[in-house]
C-alpha cells in the first residue's frame, strides 16, 4: 500500500466520517421518506407521486453509475472530479427552499412540477457521483478496514439524522408553510457544504492511471467481459438483486401495526427508535465483523435476520412482537445496504474497480424498482401478511445463495495472488 495512504489514514477517516456525519444530518431536515412527501402532500393528493419520490431517489442513486466508470477509471485522482461531481448532489436542497419560497407566487402545479426536475437533478447527482465516491474509499482505505468504516460512517449519519429529524419535526409545528418546509431545506443545504468541505479535506495520493482511455465502445465489451469471466460475481449480483425483495415487506410494518393490531402513536415512535438505535449500533459492529472474519458471513447473517423479520411479523399476535420485528429489520438493513458496498471493493484488481462498481449498482435498479411495487400489489391483493412472508421467503433465499455459490472475494483474491506469484 502506497505510504501516504498509510500515513493519512486517521485523518482520512475523520474527514469522511464528518462527511458522511453531516450529509445524514441534512437527510434528517429533508428526509426523502418523510419530509418532503410532506411538503409533496401540501401541492397534491396523488398517492403515485408522494410514493415515488424515495424510489426516485434511490434508483438515482444506483443507475448512473456504471456510465460514468469509464471516465473514473482514468483519473490519477478521485478527489477533484468527486467534488465536481458532488456539488450537483448537494445544491439541490437549496433548490428545494427557493421552491418552498416562491411556491405561492407561482401555484402548486408549477412548484410541483420543479420541485420533482430538483429530485431528479439531486438523484442524478447522487448516482453520477457515487462511483468516484466509492472509488475514492476503496483507495484510500485498506481493505481491512473498509467495514467499519463505513459501518462507523452510517452510524454517525444515522445519528445526527435523528437529531436533525427531530429538529425539523419541531420547525414544521412552531412555523406557517411554506417558510417551515423553506427553512428545513435551508438548513439541509448548509450542513450538505459543512460536508462537502469535510470531504474535500481528503489527502489522495497521485497514482497514475494504468489502463489507457477506453472508447464507449471498448468500455462496454470489457463490462462484458467482467460479466462473462467472472461468475463468482454474476452470482453476488443475482445476490443483491434478489436482496432487494427481502426488504420489501418493511415499509408496511408501521401501518400493519397501528391498524391492525392496534399499536398507539407512541408506541410507533418508540418502534422507529428501536430501528435506528439497532442501526446505529449494528453499522460498526457488523462492519467491523466483516473486516476481521468476513463480509460474506455478516451478509448472510443480517439476510437471515430479514426472513425471521418478515416471519414474526406475519405470525406476531401482539404490538409488542414488533420490537423485535424492527430490530431485526435494522439489522437487516445494515446488512444488505452497508455490507453490500464493502464487500462490493473486494471484487477485481483496482483498475477493475470503478467498473465492477458501477455494474454492481446499475444493474440492481430495476429489482429496486420492482420490489416495492411487488410488495404493494401482495399486500392489496393478499394483505400486509402475504407481503411479509414475500420478505421472508426473499431472506431467506438470498441467505442461500450467497452461502452455496459466492466464495468469498477478499479470499478469492488473495489465493489468485498468491498463485501468481
């Protein structure tokens, strides 16, 4: 490992912690699940378009990516085109409180109509900027160290988003609309550059790119390439696809509770509590699991986690089931999203990197799409239980495949190491 990497590694790990600490507290002001379907909801009463917007926002985030692998394969370093990039992920939200603002002088259609060119604009961002991003860590921390930190990085977003969630709870009670929506977004917009300050503290090393400039053409026949040569990937890509489906069933949990089985609102802000304390908590240990023993192994643990999560919540015949339920869920949670990434940098050689990044992301999109909307049409046709066995069926089978036909990466390598030499 370059020498430079070694000697900057604490402060390396400090500034993205920060980073990642204060791009959860702007979350918190203007969360994708709450907040802004809120201020959504204050423009339109479609179902469609309230529900849309976190799938937006996610898939934004996950298709883009693999395009612009070509073009961060070639940098010597991550860091300037990573902050480029970054900018057009983080105006936005000061996008989103100039809409709140101007939204009664201009109507709810029109605000609506630019409040949702602003989320693409963000999502897009995201996405484009999330193969550098990931390529940057990968540089800049060992592989033994890339669990934790970003399960030490998730737990610190998580916390201060729930701070920042409380505060923005606060704001939208004491204030009018649309100056309360204004104000959240403001505040998300200043602590997105208290982050992109953190992040652009990172020392990089200059490593000369050691594959020369593809053309789209060229780049597209290696991504074939990566795909037909290396089935042990294919198979942690089917993985994380069908992954998705084990999630499916959680969003339903709260409504499940409260109408079915009678679950009081306080209760259900303790629940939320218990999934994000159980996130907080298993983000670093998980992650660090992962860097000692193996990332594989928590993987499948936290996919486990998910099948029983969807099994006592459909067998639950008491409200108080459900803080297992959601703890679980936490866990499960951790498992697929922070877990995923980590153990996605194990695969290829680093100039391989951005490339098997971006296919890892890519191509799970559409599964992201497609497993909400399979939840909704199960629990409408067969009720919330049909939508938790579906999750739990979903875990249960992505545990079996990650454990029968995905060796391990990080093992992988080092054996193809050791060969070659």
């Amino acid at each position: 490992m370059n020498p430079d990497i070694l000697k900057n590694l604490r402060f390396n790990y400090v500034v993205n912690v920060t980073d990642g600490a204060f791009f959860g507290l702007a979350l918190g002001f203007a969360s994708f699940v709450t907040i802004i379907p809120l201020f959504v909801s204050t423009m339109t009463s479609s179902p469609i378009l309230i529900g849309l917007i976190p799938a937006l926002h996610t898939v934004g985030w996950q298709l883009p990516q693999v395009f612009i692998a070509n073009r961060v394969s070639r940098q010597s370093r991550y860091k300037p085109m990573l902050l480029l990039i970054s900018t057009q992920e983080r105006l936005p939200f000061l996008a989103l409180a100039l809409v709140a603002v101007i939204s009664p002088r201009i109507g709810s259609q029109a605000a609506l109509l630019l409040t949702f060119i602003v989320l693409i604009w963000q999502a897009l961002g995201g996405g484009f900027s999330a193969t550098p991003w990931q390529s940057l860590i990968a540089k800049i921390m060992p592989s033994d160290r890339r669990g934790t930190f970003y399960g030490v990085q998730s737990a610190a977003a998580s916390l201060l988003a729930t701070g920042s969630a409380v505060a923005a709870g606060y704001i939208l009670t004491r204030l009018d609309s649309p100056l309360d929506f204004s104000i959240c977004f403001l505040l998300a917009s200043i602590a997105m550059f208290i982050s992109w300050l953190a992040l652009a503290g990172t020392r990089e090393p200059e490593n000369p790119p050691t594959n020369l400039p593809d053309s789209s053409l060229a780049f597209s026949r290696k991504l074939a390439v990566i795909l037909k040569r290396d089935k042990n990937f294919r198979w942690f890509l089917a993985v994380r696809m069908l992954s998705q489906f084990a999630l499916l069933g959680f969003s339903f949990y709260t409504v499940y509770a409260v109408t079915i089985l009678g679950m009081s609102e306080l209760t259900v802000g303790i629940m939320t509590a218990v999934l994000l304390g159980a996130q907080i908590i298993a983000n670093p240990l998980m992650g660090w699991l992962g860097d000692r023993y193996s990332h594989r192994l928590v993987m499948i643990s936290g996919l486990l986690a998910a099948s029983l999560s969807g099994l006592l919540a459909w067998y639950a015949p008491h409200p108080n089931w459900f803080y297992l339920v959601f703890f679980l869920a936490g866990i499960a949670n951790v498992a697929v999203w922070t877990i995923g990434l980590a153990m996605v940098l194990e695969f290829g050689t680093e100039p391989e990197r951005p490339a098997y990044i971006g296919l890892s992301n890519t191509l799970i999109a559409p599964a992201t799409i497609l497993a909400p909307l399979l939840g909704g049409l199960l629990a409408k046709s067969g009720g919330y239980p049909a939508a938790f066995i579906a999750s739990s069926v979903g875990g249960l089978f992505s545990a079996f495949l990650l454990y029968a036909l995905v060796r391990d990466p990080r093992f992988q390598l080092h054996a193809g190491t050791e060969a070659a030499i």
